[in-house]
C-alpha cells in the first residue's frame, strides 16, 4: 500500500511539471519606474515578463512596430535595422529582461512588445505598449501676406501699414498661445496678433507664450522687436504752403527758370540746324557738286551736261 501510494505522488509531480518543461509561459510588457506623463528627455525602461514565474528569459525579446516600414524589428538583433533604434539599450539583470531609453525623443514613441518562442518553435507575442511622450519645443514667429513669411527677433515696418504675426510652436498637443506687450497688462489669448494701421506708440516689444494644454511645466516665450518708421510724404499743395516764404520763392522760380532756358535753347538751335541744311542744299545745286564715285559702287552719278555715253570704270 505504501508503494502504491509512493507512486502515486511521483505520477503527480510528473503531471505537474511536464507542461512548464514542453510549453514556455505567455511574455507580457510594462513601463516600470514611471510616474505620470512620459516628458523629452527622460530616461524609459521597459520589462519583459512572463506569467510563469521563475521562467527563463533567454528566448525573450523586445520589438518596437516601424510605421516607415509597416513591421515589427527586434530591437536586440542587429541584422533587423537595429541601428534605427541605436541608443536603447536592452539586458538581462538577474533575470530580468530590460529596455532602457535614455534622453527619448519623439522617434521613440509608438508601439513596443515582447515576443518569445518555446521548445516547439511557436511564437508567442505579448500585448502592445503604445509608447507615447510630451513635449513643446522652441517658439517662431512668422506674418501673413509677405512673400517669405518666417520673421526673426525684430520687424520694421512704415507708419500706416496692417502688422499680422503669428505664433507657434512644435508641440505633442495643440499649445495655448497668449500675446502680451512689455510695459502694458493687456493680454491677446491667440495664436495671432493683428495691429491695423500702426503708428510710433504701438512700437515696441512683443511677447509670444505658448504652453502645453495639460503641462503648465512644458512653457516657452519668446519677443520680437516691432519698429515703426515714418513714410515720406508725397508733394502737395499743403507741403508747399508749409515752406517759408525763400523756400517757397524758390520752389516756384527754380522750375521756372528751367522750363524757360529749355524753350530759349530748343527755340536758338532748331532755326539754326534748318537754315544751315538749307543753305548746304542751295550752294550744292549752284555748284553742281556731286557725291564722288568710287571704283566698285553702285551708285551711279547724275548729269547736269546731257551726256549721252556711259560712263566706262
């Protein structure tokens, strides 16, 4: 009886531990050492587990989904494009299987898993962790109706003219923008700041903020400098009556003078040039003079004695 019973127990120890050594356990993932939103910049580590405890690692691995080549690559194999993904680095601490990131970047972000192959050769994946970070970046400036757009740390426009900036930031959610001017307490809560007809008093420095909707740490300002210069105005009647009575004096005569030695010239020199034409045509018809001949010419020599032979070159 104590044999049978002896026998009993090994087939049930048996029973029990055969599926552990035929059947690896189910990987799953988890972020580890993480408290609220993931920020650029900080260090990521993730773990690769297995629901049966105490279950060797060695046939676990890590994969993060490419959405530039529609796959999933492992991460601890260098032959699958792991130089993508060159600065995470993966290992294995006391049975533990980790994935560390530091300094993420918004590359880092999207789908990671754990997947993992038994004795038989079937493969068996974990579920998705969607990676997901937040971040806001620097602030630039740009105006509308302009045929280059991007504005730098200052804007000179003339007296008169409509000023249409915008402002905006590389964010992971859509940032709140507010405008505001040094020295004044008004405040714009937009991502535009429209100034109509601009005049010296409204010179001065502009103030852009932009901070994350659920991040009031995740902020960035920046200035620009808006001069204002006057335009120079056109002649009119009230422009010349400003001027004193010699300047005045000597706006009117100086064109008049010009305007009176410009008919005195043309009225001296067009006569002359026609009687002088005049005259040279009168003398070559008195004289008979003629344009001279040369050997090879066309042009032939007009007779004022009737001749009546050709002329042999």
């Amino acid at each position: 009886m104590a044999q049978f019973l002896a026998r009993l127990w090994l087939l049930a120890v048996g029973l029990a531990v055969t599926p552990r050594l035929t059947q690896a356990g189910s990987p799953f993932i988890r972020l580890i050492d993480q408290e609220g939103p993931i920020l650029e910049g900080s260090n990521v580590t993730l773990e690769c587990l297995s629901d049966e405890d105490g279950e060797n690692l060695t046939g676990f691995t890590f994969q993060k989904y490419s959405k530039w080549l529609h796959t999933w690559i492992s991460l601890d194999k260098t032959s699958e494009l792991r130089c993508w993904f060159y600065d995470v680095n993966i290992r294995h601490d006391d049975g533990r299987l980790l994935l560390t990131i530091p300094d993420v970047q918004s590359w880092h972000s999207g789908p990671y898993r754990c997947a993992s192959s038994n004795a038989t050769g079937n493969a068996s994946v974990s579920n998705e962790l969607n990676l997901q970070m937040e971040y806001l970046r620097s602030i630039h400036f740009s105006r509308a109706n302009t045929w280059c757009g991007t504005v730098g740390g200052s804007l000179t426009v003339l007296e008169g003219e409509d000023v249409k900036l915008y402002c905006g930031a590389d964010a992971s959610q859509t940032p709140r923008y507010q405008w505001s001017r040094e020295g004044d307490d008004w405040i714009v809560a937009s991502s535009s700041l429209n100034l109509v007809k601009v005049n010296h008093e409204q010179a001065g420095t502009y103030i852009c903020q932009a901070q994350h909707p659920t991040l009031p740490q995740l902020a960035q300002s920046k200035s620009i400098r808006l001069f204002v210069e006057k335009t120079q105005r056109a002649f009119s009647f009230e422009s010349l009556m400003s001027l004193s009575t010699p300047m005045l004096a000597l706006a009117v005569a100086l064109p008049a003078l010009l305007l009176l030695l410009l008919i005195m010239v043309l009225a001296f020199v067009i006569p002359h040039r026609r009687a002088a034409a005049a005259k040279k045509k009168a003398a070559e018809q008195d004289s008979g003079q003629r344009t001279p001949i040369y050997k090879g010419s066309l042009e032939s020599v007009p007779s004022v004695v009737g001749d009546t032979h050709p002329l042999v070159m």
